[in-house]
C-alpha cells in the first residue's frame, strides 16, 4: 500500500495492541500510581478514561512488566459475561474446583490459595477492562475479594479500568462500600498539542519514517481539534491523512490533507454529557470510535484486495449483468489504489443504521461502487471498439 511510498516498515497508526508502540509518556503518571497501589497492598484502585484514551494498552502493559514476585490475570466485562467474577478469577489462576461446586466454596478456595501466594510473597493482581459493564452481582463479588485479608495484608489486589460512567456507579449510594476501599483513582486524559505532536513522531520512529516530521505543525493542530487528543481517534485520522498524502504523492501533510481525511470520516464534533447518555452504551465518542474503525478497516481491506489484483466479493455481486468484474491485474498496484482512492473523493457515508451490519454492508457498498464504476465504464469502451 503506502510503505514503500513514505519509505514505512510497517503501519505506524494500526489499532492493535503492539508493545513496540507503546508511548509511556503519556501514561507515566498514571502507571506510577497504579504500581503504588500494588506495591502498598491498598486493594483497589479504579483507571478511568474516555473511549480510546488507551485503558486497555496501559493494562497490557503494566501485565507485561510484573516480576515473577506479581501473578497477573486479565478479565474484561465482555470475557466475563453474565458468569460468576470469583469462579472466573480462580479459573485463570488455575484454583482447581468442581462445575458443581458453589461460589461460595470457590470463594472459600481461593482464600486459601491466596494465603499460600502471600506466604511465599507473592501478590496477585487481577485486572479487569472494561468494568462498567459488570452486573451488580459481579461488583458485589469484586466487594468480598477486596474483604479477604491475612495479617493485616490484602490477599489480592485489583485494578478497574473503565469510562467515566464507572466513576459515576461508584458515586452512588449501592456502591458506598465498595467506593470506599478505592483508595487510587487514576485519569487517563487526552493529549494536549504537545504531547500529540510527540506522539506522532514516535509513531513514525517505530517505523523507521526517513522523515518524522512529516506532518506539519498546522497539520497536527488539525489532527489535535479533529480528535480531540483521544489517541485511538488520533490514529484513526492519520492513517487516513496518510492514504490521503499517497493518492496526492506528497511526502509532507499539511492541513488541508488532515481536513480532508475528516471529512472523508464524517468525524463530527462530540457533544456534550446529555448528548453522550443519548447514544447508547458506548456513548457517542465511543459509537464515532466503533464507526470509523469499521471504515478505515474496510478500505484496507480493499486496498490489499486491489494490490492483489483482485475485486471485492460485494463488488462482484453488484457488477450488472455482461459486465466484467473489474479490470485484469496489474503488477503495478499503485497508480491503480490511487485511482480507487480518488474516485471515493466527494463521497458521504449515510448515518449508522440501528442494525450494524446494515451500516456496514452501507460502507462496502460505497467502497466497492467505484469498481463496479470503472468495470462499466470499461465494458462500454470495448463494446464501442
């Protein structure tokens, strides 16, 4: 795709959770305070944060970095389900015990693995992602773990980490006592102009950018208003200023790439708290995140289908009866990505449907018309000569 262009080993603003991306800078503070919880034996400790401000990363991370003195376990919200917190945690700390033992027993069993663990001093931190989304009966579980103690010590410490509504739970009467034992209470902010700045430069450092400046001064005060400073946000607007940089062949993006990688994304701006509480569990910011994460991922998909040679199943489908399915393969892929890319230019992407894989098909189809375009276009001029 745009590597050999800009000169990229890899991808430098991909979603996925990879350790040699990682930006400590900006969880410094936070990690330092998470590390004091643990090491002080206070219990719990809550991380907090908007959609996509890197939760998930700073917990794999802080993971990754436990000595042999720190046994770690990673729960989430969506691996948990409906199904019992302690039977879960004693599930992947590899407690043996029956299908048709009682929690309360497990409970009992893990009071007693969890002694053993302290004597050899060892601590055992459980990490769970995504905590807003734990039923009352899961917390009320978290609850009793963070009551088990020997000799004055907690026996297992335990990190939260979900969005501010989980602040908001704990603020409420029901979550009194649990809100209590929280003695660590971490914000994971988004960047400031600075910060995001570094964060791009890094980024491409990663991947060995010949210039890691590339992106202009006023084209990252563009990136900042556009994303707010949310990292995941961030990313998701310069990979495609990046696929925006390659159609135009440009070595430097300036702002009026970054403005158009905006709109290509429909990002509009987010509203305030009533605004969020209106737009479902992930809120809006996080229903913006889900929605241009699916995007940029169809078109890569498409532009790895077009370095192939080949034509998207969607795209095939839809091609009207006697038309060739696209052009034949080229070996050189590039100039033909860029005449896919700019054929999308001018094009809108209609508002999520309720059902997301209507909104989805919605964008393959946008992305895939262009091909089907060019396929008729083709055929006319044949049938002509």
């Amino acid at each position: 795709m745009y590597l050999q262009h800009y000169g990229f080993k890899d991808k430098p603003f991909k979603l996925t959770h990879d350790p040699a991306y990682y930006y400590g800078d900006a969880h410094q503070v936070a990690q330092n305070e998470l590390c004091y919880s643990i090491e002080e034996r206070q219990g719990l400790a809550l991380l907090l944060g908007e959609p996509g401000t890197g939760k998930t990363t700073l917990l794999l991370r802080l993971l990754r970095s436990f000595s042999r003195d720190l046994s770690g376990v990673f729960l989430s919200d969506i691996a948990v389900g409906e199904a019992s917190l302690i039977r879960q945690v004693a599930r992947a700390l590899l407690i043996p015990f029956k299908p048709q033992d009682s929690t309360d027993s497990v409970s009992q069993y893990m009071d007693i693995f969890l002694r053993g663990q302290l004597t050899a001093g060892k601590t055992v931190v459980v990490l769970v992602d995504e905590a807003q989304g734990l039923t009352d009966g899961q917390f009320e579980e978290l609850r009793l773990l963070t009551n088990l103690e020997h000799k004055g010590q907690k026996l297992v410490e335990i990190i939260l980490a979900g969005l501010p509504s989980l602040e908001r739970k704990f603020q409420t009467p029901d979550f009194e006592s649990l809100s209590q034992r929280a003695v660590v209470r971490c914000w994971l902010e988004p960047y400031d102009l600075q910060m995001l700045g570094a964060y791009i430069k890094h980024r491409l450092d990663v991947v060995g950018a010949p210039n890691p400046d590339m992106f202009s001064p006023e084209a990252v005060e563009r990136v900042h208003h556009s994303s707010r400073g949310i990292p995941r946000l961030v990313n998701i607007v310069c990979e495609r200023t990046l696929l925006i940089g390659y159609v135009e062949e440009q070595q430097v993006l300036k702002a009026p790439h970054v403005d158009q990688a905006v709109a290509d994304l429909n990002l509009k701006p987010v509203g305030d708290d009533a605004v969020e509480q209106k737009s479902g569990g992930f809120g809006l910011e996080g229903n913006l995140l889900v929605k241009m994460a699916a995007q940029l991922d169809t078109v890569i998909r498409k532009l790895e289908s077009l370095e192939a040679g080949g034509v998207a199943p969607s795209a095939q489908r839809a091609a009207p009866a006697g038309v060739a399915p696209a052009s034949e393969p080229d070996v050189n892929g590039g100039p033909k990505i860029r005449k896919w890319l700019k054929s999308l230019k001018g094009s809108t992407v209609t508002s999520p449907s309720p059902n997301p894989a209507d909104s989805q098909q919605e964008f393959d189809d946008l992305v895939d018309s262009a091909v089907v375009a060019r396929s008729v276009k083709v055929a006319k001029s044949e049938t002509n000569h």
